[in-house]
C-alpha cells in the first residue's frame, strides 16, 4: 500500500491513524473479510465447564 501510493506517511507509525487503517480496512472488505464494532450494555460473562 506505500508502494501504491495509498498510504503516504512517512517514518514509524501505530495503525490507528485514520490514514493508514481506512485503506487496508477497504481492501480487507475486497477480500470478504469486514469488522464492526458493537457497544454492549452490561458486560457477557460465559460459565466454563470443567
């Protein structure tokens, strides 16, 4: 994606600059694969069966 020009910042930076998420987020999407996020009311806590 730096080499495609999509992504044009320079240097070392953390994937959470818009710039550099949004884009691999829509190629992601061409590949079939989405995220989305879902804000929960209360916490889902699961019982484990030993």
């Amino acid at each position: 994606m730096i080499l495609n020009g999509k992504i044009k910042l320079k240097g070392v930076h953390l994937p959470i600059i818009k710039e550099i998420y949004e884009p691999i987020l829509e190629e992601l999407e061409e590949y079939g694969i989405s995220f989305f996020e879902q804000k929960l009311d209360k916490a889902v806590l699961y019982d484990v069966i030993v």
